[in-house]
C-alpha cells in the first residue's frame, strides 16, 4: 500500500472496502478492494491466488482492468481501473422524468452482454452481476467489474454468515440451495436488463421470505408497453425459472436486434478474435467439443467449481421451506455429479404435481355431485308440481259435476216433469208446457235450454250459477264440499 496515497472510501460491503486511491507512481486513480483472508485455510488463500491471477489477466473494452493484487497485514488487495462516471446503481436512481429510452437500454445491455460472454467463455463465473458491479466511464462506456471475487470471497469465515450477492438478485436455483452456474448469472442478467427499464428491482418484497418466495414463483410485474415486443420477451426467456430454459449470453447476442449493435462497441479485430470459432480450440480442456457454438459452451462452467466453495442457503437461513435437500458439501462430486439434485427436485416436483392433479380431481368430483343433486331437486319439484296440477283438475271436474248435479235437481224432484222439463201428465190442459222428447231422435219443437227454465225463476237460475262457481273454487282450494246453498225452486242442496 507504500505505492498508493488514500483519497476516501467508496464503498463497503460483506467483502471488505472499496478505497479510491491515488497512485504515486503514475498519478492515475485506482479503486482497491481491501479483502479480509486472515481466518482462511492454506489451501483456501492458495485458491484465492489463483483466481485473482486469472481475474487480473482478463482483457476487454467492457471489463474493468486489473491491475494487480497483493497481500499485506491479513488482507488481500485488489487493485483495478477507476470509472469516474459511477455505477448503473446511481444513473438509474438519478435518473428524471421517466424510464430510459430503449435505444440507451440496449445499448448498455449489449456492452454488459460482451463483457459477460468473455468471461463465461474463459469458463469464470460472475457471481455477483448487479447494477452496483456495472461502472460507467467518463466517455459513456459500459464496464462490467467485481467479477470473481465473490467466488474468492466465498470461503471466507464472515461470508458464511451472509449471502453471497445482493438479495434482489438471485436465482431461483441459489434459493433452493443449488449450485451456482453459468445460469444463475444470466437471471442476475435479467434482473439488471429489468432495472433498467422500470427503474425497481423486479423481485420486490419486505421481507427475506417473501422475497425468496417471489423469486421461485417467477412472478414480476410486467414492463411497460412503451418498450419492444423483443425486449419484453428477451425478459422472459432471462427469467425462466428452470435453468436449463434460459438462454446462454452467447446466444442472447445472436438476437438480431442485439447483434447489429455490437460493431459500435468493439473493434473489428476484437469481434473477430471474441466471436471467431477458432477460440474454441485454444480452450483448456473440459469436456468442450471443438466446433461447438459459443451457445453451448458456457454449459461447462459449473464444472470448476472446487468443494471448498461453498454456497450459502438464503432459503434455508430465512425459514423458508423447500423440498429439495441438501447436497454434502464436503464431498467432492465430478463432472457429472450435478443430474442428482435435479433428479431429486424433479422427483420433488412430480410429488407436488400429482398433489395438485389429486386436488383438482376431488374439485370436479364434488362440482359434479353437487350438479346432480341440483338436478334431482329439480325433477322432484317438476314431479310435484306435475301432480298438484293433476289434483288441481281433479277438484275442478269433481267440483263442475257436483254444481250440474245441482242446477238438475233446482226444480224440486229427480223426475223430469218435476223438475219442469218434461209435459205434464196426460198432456192436456191449460198452462201445459211445452213436450219433451226423450230418445235418440232430435225434435223440431223442443226448445232451446233457456226456455226451459221458467219465466219466474229466470233471475234465481242465473244467482245460483253465480254462487255455483264460487262454490267450486272453494271446493278446489279446500277439498270440502260446498255448503248448502238456496236452490232457484226454493229448496235447500
């Protein structure tokens, strides 16, 4: 640290700080992030100079370049380029009068895109994308830093106690306690692309768990229609929730509204050296056949994991409850080791799909118990209603028959010259009415009913048709039979 004068403090976080430093020797400004390695083992501080070996050695336009890294008083130093216009973080937090136009999201998704492509085709996991770990330099350009060190970070004794990465932007398979790959750091991708757009987080909660639960769902709130059916679509296919959906960044670049603006950020050499397959050979070998597209390479990279790396369980820290189990971390699994816990999960998944078609089953069983007991309800009610209608009838007929029977005897006697309908006896005489022919042949002179009736008692015939009708709706509301009732002749019925 002889070589460096310190200016202040940029940041802090669970890896140590960041300090923005002045070298002595050039005068140019660097950031170093100050690393406590006290409590880590040999083998551990020997992996953690690997790494950052690597780390240092990367060259590219959107990367922030290492520039050393040493050790002194239990702390490992990291030493890098300084980006003057900030992180993504604060641009997006400042940013004023609504989103950013799409032309400027995409133009800083495709720098973050080739950053991210250099280093998963190195076979180096991120692990830590976020919009803090996005720098801008005074020209406007994109650099993606940080890169790695949460892998060399990750065994730490403080780290253990906390997560790796910022909450907002974990992956599914991170919250169910699986390992980390390249995967996990195309849904990071995603949530950056997401940011940008709507200025929140796409994973918002209030708390750990509900956060945790939101990010396996998958469930965000859609971006706005202000942007392009192939933005919004390239969201979904980042924020699948099963890994092996999600796309490489390889393959994300492919996208021709992407590709056509990768030639205003790197040189034509660079594009050819980045894109050229000839790259695949040069590869240390893994397992990578050569020929392959850049899209199924970065498969590969869970491969170099070593077993000291362990992967913190944000889930299992915050109580939330998840079917998949936990996989020994002391044991050294190989290449292929990684079908297992996906094998669990999916018998896991299995389980809770025969659950939801069981569930589902019982609802239609009960749906369709509950329609066919509506249905009998309703035939009763028809039948019912069928045979107060037949009873009904009944007590009108019975009711018209008992009312004739009546207005037949209203002359005083069963016979018919009683009764002032037939001649009288012997026929002869003055104030004979007129004869009644009885058979089946019709007479010429009988006359019509009316006149049957005699003159007198017209009035009296006519009052008890009247009261006769009454009587039968009595008679059928009631089912009695009608009270007696003053006849026309006089007599009681």
């Amino acid at each position: 640290m002889e070589k460096y004068e310190k200016l202040k403090k940029i940041g802090e976080g669970s890896f140590g700080k960041a300090i923005l430093v002045k070298s002595k020797e050039d005068g140019h400004q660097y950031v170093i992030k100050e690393i406590g390695i006290s409590r880590m083992s040999s083998r551990e501080r020997q992996e953690s100079r690997k790494e950052v070996a690597v780390l240092a050695n990367m060259s590219h336009p959107n990367i922030v370049q290492y520039k050393e890294s040493f050790e002194e008083a239990g702390c490992l130093y990291i030493v890098m380029d300084y980006c003057e216009g900030g992180d993504l973080f604060r641009k997006i937090n400042s940013q004023r009068g609504g989103p950013f136009p799409e032309e400027q999201v995409l133009d800083w998704f495709v720098q973050i895109c080739l950053a991210l492509k250099h280093v998963h085709d190195r076979k180096i996991l991120h692990r830590d994308i976020k919009s803090q770990n996005i720098f801008l330099t005074k020209h406007g350009a994109v650099q993606l830093g940080d890169f790695g060190i949460a892998r060399v970070l990750n065994s730490t004794v403080e780290l253990a106690r906390t997560c790796i990465g910022t909450p907002y932007y974990l992956s599914p398979e991170i919250c169910e306690n699986k390992p980390y790959n390249n995967k996990s750091d195309i849904w990071a991708l995603g949530c950056v692309l997401y940011e940008m757009c709507t200025l929140k987080h796409a994973f918002e909660a209030g708390n750990m768990k509900n956060l945790v639960l939101k990010i396996i769902r998958g469930s965000y709130p859609p971006v706005s229609l202000h942007y392009s059916q192939d933005l919004r679509s390239l969201l979904g296919l980042l924020f699948r929730r099963n890994p092996r959906e999600r796309p490489s960044v390889g393959t994300v670049l492919q996208k021709p509204f992407l590709s056509c603006r990768i030639h205003k950020f790197l040189s034509p050499q660079i594009i050819a050296q980045e894109f050229s397959p000839a790259f695949l050979h040069k590869q240390p070998p893994g397992g990578v056949a050569p020929g392959l597209p850049a899209a199924k390479r970065p498969a590969q990279a869970s491969t170099l994991l070593s077993p000291a790396q362990k992967i913190t369980k944000p889930a299992a820290k915050y109580g939330v409850p998840l079917a998949a189990r936990r996989v020994s971390e002391g044991a050294r699994r190989p290449r292929v080791a990684a079908a297992p816990p996906q094998r669990r999960v999916s018998h896991a998944e299995d389980e809770r799909k025969k659950h939801e078609d069981a569930v589902r089953k019982k609802r239609a069983e009960l749906l369709e118990k509950e329609r066919k007991h509506k249905e009998q309800v309703l035939l009763l009610k028809a039948g019912q209603v069928k045979s107060y209608e037949r009873e009904k009838m009944n007590r009108i007929n019975q009711a018209r028959e008992q009312g004739w029977k009546h207005v037949l005897g209203a002359s005083g006697g069963g016979s018919p010259e009683r009764k002032g309908f037939g001649k009288r006896a012997g026929g002869a005489g003055p104030g004979a009415g007129p004869s009644l022919c009885i058979g089946p042949a019709p007479c010429p002179e009988q006359a019509p009913p009316s006149a049957i009736v005699p003159a007198h008692g017209r009035a009296a015939y006519d009052h008890y048709h009247t009261n006769l009708s009454r009587e039968g709706v009595f008679l059928l509301l009631s089912g009695r039979s009608p009270p007696k009732t003053q006849t026309p002749s006089g007599r009681k019925s």
